[in-house]
C-alpha cells in the first residue's frame, strides 16, 4: 500500500470517530438549554423587557418559584383580579438556578414584595443531590438581595409531597416538614412574613391529597384557591412591613 493510501485510510477513519462521538454525544433541546443556559435566563428576558417598571404607586408582587408557581400564574387574574401580581416561575428548577436568575426575574422588576416558594425540586434531586442546608442558604441569599434592594419578602412553606412521580422512593414527606421547620425560624428572626401552606393542604402522610393535586406534587385548582388567600394575607402584612 502506498503511503498516500495510508495516510488517506487513517484521516478516513479519524472522521468516522468524530462523527461517531458527536452523534454520540448529540445534546437534546433540554440538555443544550441546561448546559448553555443552566438557570434559564432567557425564559422571561422578553417578558420582563415588555413589562417595563411599576406605574407611580403601584406594588407590584413578584411570585418567585419552580413549576408550582409557573402553573398558579394562569390563575392569577380569576384569584386576584386587578393585582399588580407577576409570575416568575420554571417548571423544574432548584435554588441554585433561582439564585443565579433572582437579580434578573425579581430585583429589576423594582417589586414591593417577592413571594419565594422554593425548594421541593432540591429535595428532588433535580439538579443533584442537595443538602437541607444547601437549600437553606441558597434561600437566605435570595432573601438577602431582596432585603438590600428594599423588597420585602414572603418566604412560602414548601408544599407537602408524600412521593415524587418522577423519582420514586426519596421519602420527601419528612425532609419537607424539617425544612419548613427551619424557613419558620428563619422568617421569625429576620423580620420576614412566613405563609404555611402546608399545614393546611398536608394529609395523614404528611402528603398532597388528590383533592388538591393530581400527581400528589403540583396543586389542582382546588389547591390554588387553599394558597390564594393565605398568600393574599401574607402579602398585605408584608406590605405593612416596608
């Protein structure tokens, strides 16, 4: 065989292995957004851009979250009709990611109050495993910012959940009660409004009854309208407190 031939058989199968590995590797839309936009920046950039700063007067509330808060924002003009009430949840998201986009999706929307209902999806494991004290600092830091830009804060039990349809087996139900526990304390020693929807939603197992929820995690309307005027008083305290 001539060297030319040689050195045309070993490019040739150098590019079958890159194409090879590449296919291997191909990203999904949701493993390229998560490694090119982990905290998903880009979800409300346009939507916080058309929504400009709050009108003279206005108090604007920022509902800040995971799914739980995305989906209850479809209900937001039925269950407080004229409220300056935005939205500002990812389906699936941790504190670390809500940390990152917090300056973002929260601080720049110049908000009187910001409802933090956050957590669960740690305890998940959606983004890794997560320490209780992971969680809470990742927490106290949201909390933090908002305090030095002159936002008061809700800070929301984290919804009772007795097993996560999408990863089996976690016994959630207790870390949730030890972690509300502590968001309890840590509102009663830092001036913060504190919203205890789980006490009112949680059933024998320290679960979400089907009543208010179909998957046993994410709220139905029925469970909405339970969180809507326990929020509704939390806020109006907050509001108090600025």
């Amino acid at each position: 065989m001539s060297v030319r031939r040689k050195v045309w058989n070993v490019l040739a199968s150098a590019l079958f292995i890159v194409a090879a590995c590449g296919r291997a590797t191909a990203q999904t839309p949701q493993e390229d957004r998560l490694r090119n936009d982990w905290a998903f920046l880009a979800r409300y950039r346009e939507e916080n851009a058309r929504l400009g700063l709050p009108k003279p007067g206005e108090q604007r509330v920022v509902f800040y979250g995971n799914s739980i808060t995305e989906a209850w924002a479809k209900y937001f003009p039925s269950q407080f009709p004229g409220k300056p009430y935005v939205g500002r949840g990812i389906s699936g998201q941790t504190t670390p990611q809500m940390l990152v986009r917090f300056r973002q999706d929260v601080v720049e929307l110049k908000p009187s109050v910001v409802v933090i209902l956050a957590g669960t999806n740690d305890i998940a494991g959606n983004t890794g495993p997560s320490t209780l004290e992971m969680i809470e600092g990742n927490i106290a830091s949201m909390v933090e910012i908002a305090q030095a830009n002159h936002i008061a804060v809700v800070l929301s039990s984290v919804l009772p959940v007795f097993d996560y349809p999408w990863k089996r087996g976690l016994e959630p139900a207790g870390k949730i009660v030890a972690l509300n526990a502590w968001l309890k304390s840590y509102a009663a020693t830092h001036n913060i409004v504190y919203v205890d929807y789980h006490s009112a939603m949680a059933d024998e197992r320290q679960g979400l009854p089907l009543k208010y929820s179909a998957d046993g995690v994410h709220p139905n309307e029925a469970g909405y309208l339970v969180m809507a005027p326990l929020v509704e008083a939390a806020i109006a305290q907050a509001l108090l407190r600025r």
